[in-house]
C-alpha cells in the first residue's frame, strides 16, 4: 500500500503539469492579442499625430520615409482613388493601386481600419492600421505597418519570462505542499499511535500538537467529550465563513478601485512621456496633451474624494448640519455645476421653486448632483428635474436598466456587468442612498431599456 506522499505525487503531479500547459496556452494567446491590440492602437495614435501635420504642400514620399528612419514603422499616403502618394519601404511608382485594400476599404467607410495580412510588395506579413483624413482639396489615408515577425518575436520572448515564472511558481508550490504533506503524515502517525494505544487500553495522558489549529483543536478534543468537539467544528465553520466574505468584499473594492484608476493614470504617463521624449512636438499638440493630463489628474481627485465621503458614510464619522433648505436652489447649484461639464446639455428644472424642507443643503446636494450627472451620462437627451411636494425627480432618456440590475445598483462597489450602465467605482447611487438614509428619504427607481429612467427622492417631511 502507497504511503501519503506516495498518493500525493501520484494524484497531484499529472494536473500540476496539464494546468501548466493550460496556462501557458492561455497565456500565450492572452498575450498575442494583447499585443496585437496594442500595436493598433499604437499605429492608429501614430497616425492621428501625422495627421496633424500634414497638408496640401505636404511632400508625401519624403515624410514617409523621414518617419520609417526615425520610428522603424513602415508609412504609406494613399489618395482616395488607390493611388499611392508616399511609401517609406518601396518606389511608390512600382506599387499597384491600394483603393481595394482590406484596411483602406475599412477606413473609407468608418474612418480608421486595420488588417493582418501578407504583403506582396515585401514579401511579409504585416499588421496594418489605416487611417481617413480630410484636406480642403482631397482625402487622403495615412497607412501605417509593423512586421509581424517582430511582434511574434516579442510574444515569444515575453511569453517565455512569463511561463518561467509560472513553472518556478509551481516547483516552490509543489515543493511546499509536498513538505507540507510530509509534516501531515507525522502528525496523522502520531495520533495514529495515540488511538492504538488507547485500544489496547494503554492511556496516555495526553497528545499535543502544534502543527495547525486544526491539528491542536483534535489532539484537544481527543481528551474531551463529544459536546465539545461539536461546539468547536461550529465555531470554526463560522469563521470560515467570514472570512471567505471578507475576502470576496476585499476583492470587489480593488478590482473597482484599480479598473476606475488605471485609465487617467495611463492617460498621464501616456502623454508624460511623449512630451518628455519628443522636444520637437507641435505646440498645439503639446498644449492638447497638457490639458489630457491635467483632465485625468482632476479625474483621479474626483475618484479620490468620492471614496473618502464613502469611507466617512459608511462609518458613521460625517455631521450633518439640518437647516430649511429651498430644493430649487439646491436643484439650481447642481445644474450650474454640471453645465460646466456638460456645456453642450440641457438641463431643465420644473415643479415647485418654493419647496423648503429641512436638510443638510451640502449633503443633498452632492445626492441630486449624482443622479443628475448619471443620467447625463447615460442619455442623450435633455434631462429633467421636477420638483413637487412628495418628490425630486430626475428623469432620462437614456439606455436604462435591466429589471433583474435594478435591485443591486445602489449596493456599494456594485458594477453592472453590461457596458450600456457603468456605475463608475459602483459609489455614486451607494453614496446617494447613504445621504438619503441620513435624512430618513427613499429612493425610487423607475427604467426600461433603450426608453429612460426615473430616480425619485421621496421626501418623508
């Protein structure tokens, strides 16, 4: 009969090797795609920047072959009949007509286009990214291209550090677990011996264990009455419980924080590093990127300050200060703010412009101003906000809610799964029904897809 490891070894080391190859497999393509995307979205910001600096006087041949000396990325100007105007890697006048070309037929119809595909001009296979631009007397397509060879190069040596890592982290795994299992079979020995001898009616005075609670708690019990093992295996149960909850609620908060964060920090070092490494970039452009960057520092202020009311929300720590409040006024603030936002967006307030109620004004108007600003987000329309004596309604037409969403979006760090309704860091309709709840208000949801949503205060005066 096989000893504990022996099983172990057995049992575990054939799965231990398919999820590793399993792994890497996903990993493999996870990495490919990635990269692939990557490199469109690199050629298409590429060619956005061209774009801005080319015009009619434009030679288009001598820019070409300028940007293929200093980037390494092959560039070709198309006009809209297929002609080409500019090639950094080959005599234009050899080229056929580009007009049928699987990516320029994409940006002729959307404005930007992408392929894989093999080059009979190089004898190569390429991703292309083209991209449409209009000039007072023509259209013309900025094509750009990177070697596939290069990236599948990249990809492999990429892939291989990561798989590297991955089978070092399966040894030190498998290694642990083995010891791990060996350390199991001594203490599973000696309770073994303990029970034997208490068969043979040998009874010693007691068997200790500090291996693992779990191991302590069944040398203990051994010498206890069953009452007591019960009452144990309860207890342990429900800490199990909590703390699988616990970490499954640490686990929503960072994956919330890290996705609402992660894209104005790319943006910042997106552009930081532009502006650092190319002195002689445009000076509109720069300006441009200057106010990316400082957009994105004010979006990260914002997510900042949203989970610091959270945080004092929810632990009780924030004062309110009740004072009659008029709810046009405070209807009216929020609107002048957001208007700055959304200056191209109507919004209109109706109803009551005399109701007083007795609030915190500031509080109430960080609740209207959320619900304002989420059904600018998810609507194009005008958005309206109607006052009366039992409720402050705000009223969209936007892409609405799933029924089966609309009990879970006020939970806190809830997202809905669906790009139609994104709650940002899920705190914004959390925050509102904290206020709310302060003020001992409700709030009402009303929606249908693709019709509109209402949210409705209802006032408890």
């Amino acid at each position: 009969m096989l000893k504990l490891h022996q099983i172990y070894l057995k049992k575990l080391l054939p799965p231990f090797i398919i999820l590793f190859i399993i792994i890497g497999a996903v990993v493999h393509y996870a990495i490919k795609q990635i990269y692939i995307s990557q490199t469109k979205e690199e050629l298409n910001s590429y060619a956005k920047l061209i774009s801005l600096q080319i015009d009619k006087k434009t030679d288009f041949d001598k820019l070409a072959k300028k940007i293929k000396k200093v980037d390494h990325i092959r560039v070709t100007f198309i006009r809209d009949d297929g002609l080409v105007l500019g090639e950094s890697n080959k005599d234009k006048s050899d080229m056929d007509n580009h007009k049928s070309r699987p990516e320029i037929i994409q940006a002729r119809k959307n404005g930007f286009g992408s392929s894989i595909r093999h080059s009979l001009a190089l004898d190569k296979n390429l991703i292309y990214v083209a991209k449409k631009v209009k000039l007072k007397n023509q259209i013309i397509y900025i094509r750009m291209a990177k070697f596939i060879k290069k990236i599948k190069t990249q990809i492999f040596y990429l892939g291989l550090k990561i798989l590297s890592i991955l089978l070092l982290f399966f040894i030190v795994v498998f290694y642990k677990l083995y010891r791990v299992n060996q350390t199991l079979e001594k203490e599973v020995d000696k309770i073994s011996k303990f029970l034997v001898a208490l068969t043979k009616k040998k009874k010693p005075n007691y068997i200790k264990s500090s291996f693992s609670k779990e191991f302590y708690d069944i040398t203990t019990l051994l010498t206890k009455v069953a009452l007591v093992l019960a009452k144990r295996d309860k207890q342990k149960a429900k800490y199990t419980k909590k703390l699988k909850l616990l970490n499954n609620q640490k686990d929503e908060i960072l994956s919330a924080i890290s996705h609402e964060f992660k894209n104005p920090i790319t943006v910042i070092n997106g552009y930081s590093q532009t502006l650092l490494e190319d002195k002689d970039l445009n000076e509109d452009i720069r300006i441009k990127f200057l106010q990316k960057i400082y957009a994105s520092g004010n979006r990260l202020t914002e997510l900042i300050d949203t989970l610091r009311l959270a945080l004092k929300l929810d632990s009780d720590k924030i004062k309110l200060t009740f004072a009659p409040c008029n709810v046009y006024e405070i209807a009216k603030d929020a609107v002048q703010n957001l208007s700055q936002i959304y200056n191209d967006r109507e919004i209109e307030i109706k109803g009551r412009k005399d109701l007083v109620i007795k609030a915190d004004r500031v509080l109430l108007g960080v609740a209207i101003t959320n619900l304002i600003e989420n059904a600018l987000k998810y609507s194009e329309d005008k958005v309206e906000v109607i006052i009366s004596d039992e409720a402050i309604t705000i009223k969209d037409r936007g892409v609405g809610i799933d029924e089966k969403e609309l009990k879970n979006i006020t939970k806190k760090f809830y997202r809905v799964s669906k790009n139609s309704w994104d709650n940002s860091l899920g705190l914004g309709l959390s925050i509102v029904t904290n206020i709310l709840n302060l003020h001992k208000f409700n709030l009402t949801i009303k929606s249908q897809k693709n019709e509109g949503s209402e949210f409705s205060i209802i006032l408890d005066q």
